[in-house]
C-alpha cells in the first residue's frame, strides 16, 4: 500500500494541480486516442493477471488521482487511461505484455520527477512505488528495487553503505541511475551510474534479462547514461557500495549578495581545481525569489574535518556573506544536512554541461540575468545552478557508458519554478526568460551539451545535446532490445534501421 507520506506528498501535489495552467501540457508523454482505450474486458483480464499486492486504477477512483499527478505540476492534465502499481516483477511483465497486445502507450514511474513530463502519458502508467526494497547483498553490494527514491536509500543504513546519490528525497534511484546520476560525492566516488554492477529490465516481450558486464554488455552500457524509458523498464539495481560508517564530513551553506558572484566563483572554482582527492562537493545557486531580493547561495561538503574544509574555502570565508553554516556531522547526518526540500509546483528547465570553467564576463551574464528576472504578478522563480564535476566522474571515458559528458565542469541548470494557478500567459513568459539565458551561456560556454536528466522539451538538437558521440550506438541497442519501438516518447532514442552500424 501507499505509505501516509506518500499519500501526504501526493495529496499536496494533487489539491494544486486543477490550475495549473495550459503552458503545462506541452512535450509530455504519448496521447492514446479515447477510440483505441481498451474496454472494461480488456481492464479486467490485466487486473487477474496481477499480484494481489499489487492495484489497478481508473479515472474515477480515489487513489487515481493520487497516482496519476507528477512531481511536475507542469504536466498535471496528462490523465493516464489506468494506472497499474506493481508491486512485483511480474506485475511489471504483465502491463508490458498488456500494454503491447493492446496498442497501449505507456510510460513508467517511480519518483515522477521527470523534468519534461516523460513519465506522464495518457495511456498506461506503469508506476513502480510499492517496488520499493533495499536490501545488502554482499560485503560492498546493495540491491534497490526499481521504485526506490533517494530518501529509500538513505533510510536503509544499518549496514553503513552508501553509493552516489541525488539530493531530492523523492527522486527515483532508477532514473537517477539511468540519465547518469548528479549529487554530493560524484567528485570522490563517481556518478551513480559508474557504481552500476547489474540491472534487471523487462523488455517490450515481457521477457526479463539481467545487464552486467558480462550479460548483455551492450545494453548495460546504454543502462549507464542513456536514459529511462528507452530499452524496457528497470525492476532492479545492484550496486558496488562504499563503507562509510567511519567517515565524517563537513557540510556548508553559504549565502551571499549577488554582487559577490564574480569572486565567489572565483574561489570555488580554485577550491574544485585544487581538489585532486574529489574530497570537496558543491553546489551553486544563483537565484530570484519571484519577491525579495535575489540570492547566492554555496551548498555542499568536504569529506573530512572542519579543519579541513576551512582551509580548503579559505579565500571563500574571507568573502562577507550574509549567512554561514559549517558543521562537521557524521556521514550520513552530513547528507541529511545536503538533502532538498520538496517543493510543489510547475517548472522548466534548461541545462548546459560545459567543459570549461566560467570567466568573469560569464559569471556577471548570470548574474545579470538573475537580477533582471521578471517574476511576474504571480512570483514565479528563477534559477542558474551549477553542480560542480570533475575527478571521479570524469574518470571514465566518454565512450565508456552511454553518459558522454565525461570532460564537464559542471552541469549547469537554468530554470524557472511558478505555482498552481499562474496564467498560462505569465508562465510562458517565465520559459522565455530561461531561452534567453540558456542562449547567452551556449553561446559564451561554447557548447549546447545538455544533461539527459534534466530534459528540456523545447531543445532541438537533442541527440547530439545529450549523449554526443554515443547516440548511433544507442540506436542500435534500441533496436536490439526494443525493435517495435513500444517504449517511446518525444525525445526518446529512436531504432537503428536494419543493417545500419
């Protein structure tokens, strides 16, 4: 069954989202045509067909509309025409099979954090959540079931094992992994998908394969970057496991002005360069409320001492700043320190994966940009984040794992965040004041390359923007594993055609 905090978190998300407005419905999943909606035989036989723990939802029940909104209040009008919750593999086999014997378009979740609406679809909605285990399955391995989150994870510590994860407590760990996987200790131990050592996936037939190294290698290695919803649907993770229980690290939160910026940057980027060990993790973010004034913010953590970290951000402490948090904590009350609150609301999002470091004139465009924000009369929010990369997660190749951005400084998120309720006119003016920003930096970054996990609809060049040199080997393990093209979506990595390599 749902858990009250799910039920608390989804019942927030679903009072708000009878306005959120039309901007919401564009780039989301596949439309199902109300002719080709299976009739109530067809509802029937799949709901024999699943585990007693397992459920089955239409339009009309209560725990419909509890299921069906994402996290993404943007895409809150895509209605699934049935929502299967699985609660076992097998539940997983058969929607699949179902939904291909039927015709029916269908999509998968298990956090529904998707940026660009990709896990919504008004077809069938195959949700993952009571898929939820985490289990240790050897002296540095854990097991985590395909609809486990972050907060999951992070919740099962006895063992003290940790692999890099995301900072939002709802994220799926599965779509984390798949699109890379950002956070806290990428820098030291490697992105979420470099601690991959197999997966479970169900393809369009029903049939389950395990990819490890040795199994399936070609679609383990499209598992590590290229994106959920792709090749079948990912029931199972295990991963190699860091020891932490003896581990302390020192956490941050920094708030300047704005007119810091230029030598805030400055300092931190000496600080990621001069940290060769991948001890030292940050997040920047530059910021506008919708009211008040706007923000600077430096969040993050040193693996080690106060001592330590201190030194490390010396020439940022001497900086005069408006707030300043340093704790030394154990590991992973260090992490609970880093994690996000959850926000309910509409957003969009660019992103940008430079592999340079940002000269002044760069840092004062986001700045200015961030200034300038127009939040209109509703206080929508804007946003420039940078995620800091580098050490570990550069180590393997670009050709490695289906993630290509292997020479990044930093992933680079502009968005903008408006609440339920904001006119459709207003919120498109928000989007407007991303592309502005997202143009500036291509242009003064000298890249388009964007991260797959941070999707953006509007993008055009987007095989090239996501996963560079590695798409045509990506074609040809969708054509492999998923020829008929069942699992799908606006930005979905399209089949090799027969006898091209």
């Amino acid at each position: 069954m749902t858990g009250r905090r799910d039920v608390l978190r989804l019942g927030a998300r679903a009072a708000a989202v009878g306005v959120v407005g039309g901007v919401a419905a564009r780039g989301a999943g596949a439309a199902v045509a109300r002719s080709a909606v299976p009739g109530a035989a067809a509802w029937s036989a799949l709901r024999k067909q699943l585990s007693p723990a397992a459920g089955l939802y239409r339009p009309g029940q209560d725990e419909y509309g509890l299921l069906a909104v994402p996290d993404n209040l943007r895409y809150a009008d895509v209605w699934p025409a049935g929502i299967v919750a699985c609660a076992t593999e097998g539940d997983v086999r058969s929607a699949v099979r179902w939904a291909g014997e039927h015709g029916v378009p269908l999509a998968t979740r298990a956090g529904g954090h998707n940026y660009a609406g990709y896990s919504t679809t008004r077809g069938l909605l195959i949700q993952l959540r009571r898929m939820r285990q985490v289990a240790v399955t050897g002296a540095r391995t854990l097991t985590v079931a395909g609809g486990a989150t972050n907060s999951d994870v992070y919740a099962a510590r006895a063992a003290n094992l940790y692999f890099p994860g995301g900072r939002c407590p709802g994220v799926g760990v599965a779509g984390l992994t798949l699109g890379g996987g950002l956070g806290f200790n990428d820098r030291k131990w490697g992105m979420t998908c470099d601690r991959l050592l197999s997966t479970r996936v169900v393809l369009a037939d029903g049939s389950v394969v395990r990819a490890s190294e040795r199994e399936n290698a070609d679609l383990f290695w499209a598992c590590r970057g290229g994106a959920g919803g792709n090749f079948g649907i990912n029931t199972g993770f295990t991963f190699d496991a860091v020891p932490v229980g003896e581990l302390r690290a020192t956490v941050f939160d920094l708030t300047f002005g704005l007119d810091a910026g230029v030598r805030v940057m400055a300092e931190l980027q000496d600080a990621l360069r001069a940290d060769v060990a991948g001890d030292f993790d940050v997040r920047v973010g530059f910021a506008h409320p919708g009211s008040g004034a706007p923000v600077l913010n430096v969040l993050g953590q040193r693996l080690g001492t106060e001592d330590e970290l201190r030194r490390a951000l010396a020439g940022v402490l001497d900086l005069e700043m408006d707030r300043l948090v340093i704790e030394e904590r154990q590991f992973w009350a260090a992490q609970d320190f880093l994690m996000a609150a959850p926000e309910v609301g509409a957003m969009a999002s660019k992103s940008l994966v430079p592999d340079r470091w940002l000269e002044p004139h760069t840092v004062e465009s986001v700045i200015g940009w961030v200034r300038d924000w127009r939040p209109g009369p509703s206080g929508g929010t804007g946003y420039i984040t940078l995620f800091a990369m580098g050490v570990r997660s550069d180590a393997p190749g670009p050709g490695e794992t289906a993630f290509p951005h292997r020479d990044a400084t930093f992933v680079i998120d502009i968005g903008a965040h408006w609440k339920a309720g904001t006119p459709d006119g207003e919120a498109a003016e928000l989007v407007n004041q991303t592309r502005a920003a997202h143009h500036t930096l291509s242009r003064q970054l000298g890249t388009d390359a964007a991260y797959v996990n941070f999707p953006d609809p509007d993008l055009r060049p987007w095989r090239s923007a996501y996963y560079g040199a590695n798409y045509r080997r990506l074609t040809e393990v969708k054509r492999r594993y998923d020829p008929t093209g069942l699992f799908r979506y606006a930005q979905g990595i399209e089949a090799a055609p027969a006898g091209v390599r």
